[in-house]
C-alpha cells in the first residue's frame, strides 16, 4: 500500500507492523505530548469552554483499577478536570498526532 503522502504525520497508515516504524511513530507521539500536551493546555481549554470558571486537575476515572487524571489511549490523551460549579468531572481529550501503535 502506498503512503497517503511522503510528508503526511499519518504517512504509515495501512502499512503492516514495522518495528522501525512503530518506534518512529512512538517517539513522533511523545514529541508531540511534551511539547504541546500538558495539565496547562488541558485547564485552559476547560477554562475556555467553561466561561472563565475556575479549573483544576480532577481525580480521574474511576473504571481503571485506580483512579489517575491523566490517561492516555490508543489514539488520544485525557485530563478529568474539576469545574468551579460543576458536580462532576469533565474529560478534556485530545487527539494524538501521529499513528499510536500500542507497545
């Protein structure tokens, strides 16, 4: 299968598993993580959409066997925030840039 485009962050779509390429996308993800992904890009957002009320890191989920406010899945990362006002959390995701292949 052919590369969508040489340059596209998605460019190893389709292909079949590559560990050189898995390693790639793996480190490309955690780039974009420490750079542009943080509790600060993730309480701002909230601050945003909420009208300027206060934000802060929530206690997280309680589906996983312990609770953590930050997770991270196949193909997003999550912060559960806590909204003055708000009786419960709020999920703020975003969407990883790049292929995630799980390790």
């Amino acid at each position: 299968m052919a590369p969508i485009s040489p340059h596209s962050d998605y460019r190893y779509l389709g292909f079949p598993r590559d560990k050189i390429r898995q390693r790639e996308s793996v480190q490309r993800v955690e780039q974009y993580k420490h750079q542009f992904l943080s509790w600060e890009t993730a309480l701002t957002a909230a601050r945003r959409f909420s009208n300027g009320r206060e934000c802060v890191a929530g206690e997280g989920s309680s589906h996983i066997l312990s609770r953590q406010p930050q997770v991270q899945g196949a193909y997003n990362l999550y912060f559960w925030v806590k909204v003055e006002g708000e009786p419960q959390e709020w999920v703020v995701r975003f969407p990883l840039k790049g292929p995630v292949t799980r390790r």
